[in-house]
C-alpha cells in the first residue's frame, strides 16, 4: 500500500476516533464521562495546583486518554496527535519528492512551523481554547507545506504519465508503420503508385493524437465531487449552534473576569483597604450577573440541542455545544477563586464568600455541582479544615470526594482523612478509576497496601485501558513486577511505565518497537533526556526532536559544548541562555522564526544588560514575548518611560482565546514595582480597566 494512502488512512482513523473537545482539569479522576469545564484549568483546580505543570508532555502517547479522566489534558495531548501527523504526513511526502526539485523553500518553512510546534510543548498552557488556536494555526502552515509536497508529487506523476505516453504512441505508430509496409510487400501493393493526399496525411495524425491522448488521459482526468446545497433551514440550525458556542466562551469570560477583578482587588489592598473592599464588591456583583445570564444560557442551549435532533450530522455538534452551556451555567468556579484570592487579605470574608460559593454550587447541573464542591472544600480547609472536610463529605461522587479528601489530608496531616479518601476510591464502580484513585491515596497517605487494593481492581480490565492503568500504578507503586505484567502489544504503556520508573535502558527497547514513527521518536525523545544519554539521540528519527534531546541535556548538565550538535536555532538558542551564554545566544537569534526562546533571552538579559535586552526587543513579533521583556527591562533600570513602555505593551499582550492575557501582563508588571507605590498603583488601574473591557455581550 502507498505510504501516502497509508497516511491518509492513519489521520481519517485519528480523527473519527478522537472525539470529545473539553477542558483542562487534572490528570486525576472524574467517573461521569462526558463532562466539561471551564476554558481555565483553575475552574477544576485550586491556585497553585502543581498538577497543572506542563500538561503537553509525553505520556505514553494519545492512546493513554483512555483512562484519562481529565478531558483537558486529553484535548491538548490530542491537538499534539493532530499535529504530529501533519509533520508525519510531511515526511512521507518528502521522501516521495522528485529529487530534480529545489525544496529548500519547503524545508525553511518546515523548520519555522517545527519552532512554533516547539513552542507548543514548551509554552505554560493559560488557556485551552488559546493552545488549540495555536495548534490550529501550526497545523494550517503545515499543511501548506503538505499541500506544496503533493503538487510536486503529482506534476512529477503526471511527467511520467506524459512520458509513458509519448513512448506508447512511437511503440504504436512504430508498430502500425512496421505493420503496414510488411503487409504491402506481402500483397505486392506498390508504394509509388499509392497517391499521399492532405487527407491521406491529415487521417493519420489523428490516429497518432488519438493513441497519444487515450495513454496520457489520466493526466486530464478531474475527480468528480459532489457539492450539497445548503438550505435556509439548515443554515438556521447551524447558526444556532454556533451561538451556542459563542455564548458559552462568553460566559466563561465573565466568570473570569470577576476572579480578575478579585485578584485586582487583592493586590490593592497594600495601597487602600476601602478600595480594595470596593473592587471584591465589583467581582462578586460580576459573578453574581453571571449566575443571573444562566436562565438566558439554558434558553440557548435547549436552541442548539433541538437545532442538532434533526439532522444526523450536526447532532454531534450540538451535543457539543450544549456541554459547553451546561459546563458553564450555574458554575461557582469563580466565587470559590475570588475566595482563594481574598484569603490573604481577610481570612473571615473569605470563608462567607466560600459559603456562599458552596450554596451556588449546590445549584449547578451533576457532574459540575460536584466539581465545584470539591475544588471548594479543598480550598476552605486551607483555613477552616473542620468546614472544607465537612463540605468534602457531602460529595456524592466517590471519586471526587476521594479526590478532595485527599488533599485536605495532605495539608493537614489527619490519617483518619486520608482513610476516609481511600473509603471513597473503594467505592468508585469504574475499575480503571477506582485503582487511579486508590493509587493516589497510596502515594499522599504512604500506605502501600493501597497500591495492592488498585492492582486487584484491575484484575478484570482489558486492552489498552488495562495496560495504561498498570504503566500508571507500576510507576507510581515503583512495582517492576506490575511493569512486566503489561502486554507487550502496547509498547507504548511499556516504554512509559519503564520511564517512570527510572528504567531507561528498559524504556527505550520497549519505545523501539512502537509503530507509529514520530509517536516511537517522542518516547525516545522523552527517555533519552532524562537519561541525560547523548549516544541515543543520534537513533531518534526526526532532527528537531534530536535538538530538543540535547537541549534538555544541555541545560541539566550545564555541557554547552552540545550546542553544537544542534540544527535548530530555537533551541541552541534555549541552551545558550540557560548557560549564562546571552552574547553567544544573540549571534544565533537571526535565524529564529519563533520567537519564544528570544522572550527567555532578553528577560533573562535584562538583568546584567538592559541596554542588550532592547536590542532582542526589536526582534520579537509577538506582543506578549514584548511585554515579558519590556517588563523585565524596566524592573532592571526602574526608569519611567521603560515602565510607561511596558504598561502599553502589557496592554496589547492580547491573545486570542484568553481574554484575561493583558491583564496576567499587567499585574506581572505591577508586581516588578510594588516598592513603587504610584507606578503599582498606575499598573492595578490599567489591570482593572483591561478587565472592565472583557466583552461579555452574548
């Protein structure tokens, strides 16, 4: 079978199987399975969750979501998938090029769009609509690049159809001339008495057109397609499900802007108390209108669900959409993290807003009422552990209830928590979710012998859950023997378990059998960086990965001499600044297309060299990687105008799909001149504008 039908076939199959689109929570545990939540993973997680840390990594590849009950993590590692097979599909076609062809341009411009896939797996995820786009847009230049491949391709076929042709017509001309003289000499015809008139000449040309036209046809062919005319009906039902849509990222971004203004608020407090009370007043007045838009929201959402029911085709769409609205009415997410935020600064009011946030959330739709439940309670018992574990036990989700209890037992110590967070993992029906969340309870309490209890309730599951499941407990348990019992047909979950484990050598022949090219070159990748094994790099397949080893080694062990080693600038250039070594950095920062490793080098400048910092400044694109340095460079010279500067890159630092990025850019800057009253003050204001100015409109 063709590589490029067998591609064909690869990303077909992907995207039929890959389905559900939601949001990130926590690679932990949810035993309903069609949930969604907010656009932020805070909507899940309390602040400072060290969960949320880099969700784009290697986990054993796409086939680990199924037993991922975090529906973010999932879309990101799938947005991952989608894009590696663009860069698979790019190979295959390359290697199919015809070699008379210059693809130098094609190959500059896979080295741009491998930089800001780079970006991707390095970048800290703020926003999961955000990392989509991004990827979305990655992959929309790849497939320029696949589109520029193919077009190669098939003219270099239709050469040789053209060829094949041409060289059919002389074998037949030549035959039927050949053909034609033997049978005159056969019958005695002589050729001098046969008169040749234009007709005579004009008829056998045409044959030869003919003969030449019926081998080269498949040049001319042009495949049917089939166009469906799309009726008003159909346009109404697709346009309420796209409002649908809207409406839902609307919401969620006035939930977020009352938590903005929360924190806005809270930073304040050092400068006014009155005022500070004014804007937590402003935040929850925002959350409250939010809770009010909900009979609104239920209004589309019933829209868009009837808009789905009769047409096949859009009912997935609409089911979608519909998920979305009920993710997002009735949520108390953002009371409980204006709650987090207030805790510093007036412990009582933090615990009313807590109750209060317990009350609405006891309103919401199942399974959101309990996720909101959880994430309250863990952050009540912060400061109240007797009402945060209280509000815990009424979870009637066990899973969830395991969840939080168990970090409630973390921050306080109580063993008698931590056996009631593994009472509730006992009860979870699902096998796979019930070891999950036996496994976490082992790790948090120290009692191993939960680790035997999840091993146990694996017993029954089968396939790629089972082996995931047991390269997920073999890890955490640092259980070998549960490593040897997974199947040797997923070698993914093998490689993964012996990674966690501190295997490598184990890990990599187990990663060398994985099928699929670039899934086997990320495992590989992923191994040979934490085993810091610089002679395995040259077995990876693909050179940006490569580089991504040697840079991860680089920077662990300090070796700059791996720099060179190293193709890609991007991370030569990421190696470098790690290193101390910004002038060399520098010297290598022309040839970047993504600018990303160049934010890193002029922040990290800025201290020693601000007047360097500036010169990297000039070479960014990006408004936010601009405001990451021009924040950097004023909090070095102190001086006004640098500051007047970063406050209006900071408001530009805009970023579609997190409407709450000019603000997380103010307050970085506010934050570098707290010992500055009036310029902290002047940085707050413009945070609180930019967040007033959050459209909300449905």
């Amino acid at each position: 079978m063709p590589r490029k039908l067998i591609l064909l076939i690869t990303l077909i199959a992907a995207f039929g199987v890959l389905g559900t689109i939601p949001v990130m929570a926590e690679n932990q545990l949810v035993s309903s399975p069609n949930y969604q939540a907010s656009n932020y993973c805070v909507s899940c997680h309390t602040v400072g969750d060290p969960r949320l840390e880099q969700p784009a990594a290697w986990v054993g590849g796409v086939s680990h979501n199924a037993i991922s009950p975090c529906p973010g993590a999932s879309q990101i590692q799938e947005e991952i998938f989608y894009t590696e097979r663009m860069l698979l599909a790019i190979d295959g076609a390359s290697d199919e090029a015809p070699g008379n062809v210059d693809l130098s341009k094609s190959a500059a411009r896979l080295a741009a769009a491998e930089q800001s896939y780079s970006r991707l797996l390095d970048a800290p995820v703020e926003s999961l609509v955000a990392f989509s786009t991004d990827a979305a847009k990655v992959r929309y230049s790849l497939g320029k690049i696949y589109t520029t491949l193919n077009q190669y391709i098939e003219a270099a076929k239709r050469a040789r159809v053209l060829w094949w042709g041409l060289a059919a017509t002389a074998v037949m001309v030549g035959s039927l001339v050949w053909g034609w003289t033997n049978a005159k000499k056969a019958i005695g015809v002589n050729s001098v008495s046969t008169p040749r008139t234009a007709r005579f000449y004009l008829s056998r040309g045409l044959v030869i057109v003919l003969v030449f036209i019926f081998f080269a046809l498949p040049i001319f062919r042009i495949p049917s397609q089939e166009v469906e005319a799309t009726s008003t009906e159909m346009q109404e039902r697709q346009t309420a499900i796209d409002e649908a849509g809207r409406a839902a990222l609307t919401a969620d971004r006035e939930l977020s802007r009352s938590w903005a203004l929360a924190v806005i608020g809270a930073d304040w407090s050092t400068l006014s108390a009155e005022e500070a009370e004014a804007l937590l007043d402003e935040a929850l007045a925002s959350a409250s209108e939010a809770q009010i838009n909900q009979a609104s929201l239920w209004g589309i959402s019933q829209e868009a669900w009837e808009a789905g029911r009769a047409k096949t085709d859009m009912q997935a769409e609409a089911d979608l959409a519909d998920s979305d609205l009920a993710a997002t009415r009735s949520r108390a997410w953002a009371q409980r993290l204006i709650a987090e935020s207030w805790v510093e600064v007036d412990v009582q009011k933090a615990g009313e807003i807590f109750e209060k946030a317990a009350e609405q959330a006891a309103l919401a739709v199942y399974p959101y009422d309990q996720l909101d439940l959880r994430a309250i309670s863990v952050a009540w018992a912060q400061i109240d552990p007797e009402r945060g574990t209280a509000l815990a036990l009424t979870i009637s989700d066990p899973a969830l209830r395991s969840w939080a209890l168990r970090e409630i037992a973390v921050g306080s110590g109580d063993d008698a928590i931590f056996e009631a967070a593994a009472q509730a993992a006992r009860e979870v029906e699902d096998p796979v979710q019930q070891a999950r969340a036996l496994r976490e309870a082992a790790l948090a309490s120290g009692q191993t012998a939960l680790f035997a209890e999840a091993a146990a309730a694996l017993e029954t599951v089968q396939g790629a859950e089972a082996a995931y499941a047991l390269a997920d407990l073999a890890a955490a348990a640092g259980d070998r023997d549960l490593a040897a019992q997974i199947p040797s047909e997923y070698p993914a979950a093998v490689a993964l378990a012996f990674y966690r484990l501190g295997d490598f050598e184990t890990a990599w022949q187990a990663a060398g059998q994985i099928a699929d090219p670039l899934e086997q070159a990320r495992a590989q990748a992923a191994i040979a960086a934490a085993w810091e094994n610089t002679s395995a790099v040259d077995e990876i397949r693909f050179a940006f990965l490569r580089d991504r080893v040697l840079r991860d080694i680089s920077i662990a062990s300090g070796d700059l001499s791996l720099v060179e080693e190293m193709e890609s600038p991007y991370y030569q250039v990421q190696a470098l600044t790690a290193g101390g070594e910004f002038e060399s950095a520098w010297q290598i920062a022309g040839n970047l297309n993504d600018g990303y490793p160049l934010a890193a080098l002029g922040a990290a400048w800025a201290e020693s060299d601000p007047q360097a910092a500036s010169q990297v400044l000039e070479s960014l694109t990006l408004e936010t990687d601009k405001a990451d340095v021009l924040t950097a460079i004023a909090a070095a010279t102190g001086n006004t105008d640098d500051f007047e500067s970063a406050l209006g890159m900071a408001l530009a630092a805009r970023v579609s799909g997190d409407a709450l990025a000019p603000v997380y850019a103010t307050l970085e800057l506010a934050s570098a001149f707290q010992e500055f009253p009036d310029l902290y003050e002047q940085s707050l204001q413009q945070a609180y504008e930019i967040a007033w100015l959050i459209n909300i409109s449905y």
